[in-house]
C-alpha cells in the first residue's frame, strides 16, 4: 500500500490509501466530483443518495464500454477469420496453378513439340 492521499469528492475530503497512484486517484476523483455536481446541479446541495447514484451511473458506463469492446472484438475476429480463409484460398489457387505449369513443363519436356 502507499502513502494516504487526500481526495476530493462533492465538497468533502476523503483521505484514502491505495495501491494506485496518486495522479490517477485524483483524476478519477475528478470525475465522480464533476459527475456529482452533474446531478446535484449549480448551487444546490448534495442529497446523500448522489454518490450512489454516480456510482450507478459509473457502472452503467462501464456496462456499455465492456459490451462495445465485445462486439468490436466479435467484430474484429470474423473479419481476421475471414482474411486467412481468403489467404488461404489464394495460396490453394497459387499451389494448383504451380503444380499445373509443372506438369505442362514436364510434358513438354517428355512430349517435344514437332520444328515446323
């Protein structure tokens, strides 16, 4: 654990000691403060239902993020998947075609064709 840290959090101060850095903690206790005055409005008082309903919001946030990346990662697999079959299918193609002009080459090399 590291040294405590002062944050501060809809006009209080909270004095946590965590793992995190210090920068990152206060970034991140900038964004429930800014997402606590949001929902309290300019001027008007914390009801003490706000933090949980920011951290409510955060998760609901979170929840959105997490399914994006799922779908772009799906996404970004069948489009890979795709790719290597159509790599593959090339190569195949490429391979039958060598292995054709080999055959001709042979052919042509058993089988000359006649000088006119």
């Amino acid at each position: 654990m590291g040294e405590p840290v002062e944050l501060h959090v809809g006009g209080k101060t909270y004095r946590v000691v965590a793992s995190a850095e210090e920068a990152s903690l206060q970034r991140l206790a900038g964004i429930v403060d800014e997402r606590l005055r949001d929902i309290a409005g300019p001027g008007n008082a914390l009801a003490p239902q706000s933090l949980l309903l920011v951290a409510i919001s955060l998760a609901h946030d979170l929840e959105e993020e997490r399914q994006r990346r799922a779908h772009v990662e799906a996404r970004s697999r069948e489009t890979l998947r795709s790719v290597l079959a159509r790599i593959d299918q090339a190569l195949e193609t490429a391979d039958g075609l060598e292995g054709q002009s080999g055959t001709e080459a042979a052919s042509e090399e058993q089988h000359p064709a006649p000088d006119s």
